[in-house]
C-alpha cells in the first residue's frame, strides 16, 4: 500500500511541469525554463517588440533562438524598470514556458490551492514567471515582469492592489 502511494506521488512529482520544462538558458537578468525547442520557437514568435525595444534587444549576438529570446526578455526587462524608475542589484528572475493556460492554471492550483484561469502569474515565493506559450504577448510578460522588479526593489512588500498598478503601468508602457 505504502509503495503504492509513493508510486502516486513520484509520478505527480516527474509529471509536474516545471519538472518537465528540461531546458534551461540564462542571461543577465533571467533563467529560462521550457520543455522543447518548438515551444521556445512559438514564445519567440509570439513575443513582439516595438521598433524601440527592438533596437535595444539587436545591441547583442544573436546566433540561435535562445539568444534571440534572451535578448528579448533582457531588454523587456531593461524598458521596465525604466518605465517604473527602479533599478534593483542584482536583478534576476525565473521564467518558466508552459504550452497552455490550462498549465498554467494548474501550476497556480498545485501552490495555491486554488482555481484561476491565469495565463500568466509571478510567484512571490519562487520569484518566478509562468506563462502560457499560446497566450504570450509583450504586455503578458511586461505586466509579470513587472510584478518581479516591484518584488525584487521594495524591502517591505507593498500592498497587492499597489503591486498590481505598477505591474499595469508597466503593461500599459511598455510597446511606446
Ligand atoms: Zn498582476
């Protein structure tokens, strides 16, 4: 019986999809996670910047799609905190590529405990992003971006309602 239940809990545990999100990139400010090479090549086509980030995320090498996906995010990253005016030390975040907002939601639920139908959230515990590939826009991943630099700068949390209008400002900011 006792085998049987940790048969049980084994397999939730390998079938968890931060577990299967096998690949992992870094750059300056994020670690990326995703679990194929096709849903790396969705989030980089579905990532759009503006003529200004783009300038920005071509100032580096860009050889393969992990490059150019870092590059992206790292200047996302770069026009948000900008837009917000805070420029924490040492800045750097988990970023974990699901395929679905039905991953996500499940993600959200294993924490939680509870049902939404997100299709992205930052966990302020794990200083981690999760995002639905088939959902993704820049103004998805600069609101959650956003939520991270907020978390990363504030020594004392500030209010939900407050973190939530910055990570908006951001959203709202991001492609001018
Ligand atoms: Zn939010």
């Amino acid at each position: 019986m006792s085998r049987i239940v940790l048969c049980i809990v084994l397999c939730s545990f390998l079938l968890s999809p931060c577990l299967l999100a096998a690949k992992e990139v870094k750059s300056r400010y994020v670690t990326l996670r995703y679990s194929s090479q096709e849903l790396l090549t969705d989030f980089n086509e579905e990532i759009e910047l503006g003529r200004n980030l783009k300038a920005n995320a071509r100032k580096t090498d860009i050889v393969t799609v992990e490059d150019e996906v870092l590059a992206k995010i790292d200047a996302i990253i770069e026009k948000a905190e900008t837009i917000l005016e805070m420029f924490p030390d040492q800045l750097h975040m988990k970023i974990v590529l699901l395929e679905k907002s039905a991953d996500v939601a499940k993600v959200f639920n294993e924490k939680y405990g509870k049902n939404a139908d997100h299709i992205a959230f930052y966990s302020l515990s794990e200083d981690t992003i999760y995002i639905s590939v088939n959902d993704a826009r820049l103004a998805v991943l600069a609101h959650e971006i956003g939520h991270a630099i907020v978390d990363h700068y504030f020594k004392v949390r500030p209010p939900y309602n407050v973190h939530e209008l910055m990570a908006q400002f951001v959203e709202k900011r991001i492609s001018d």
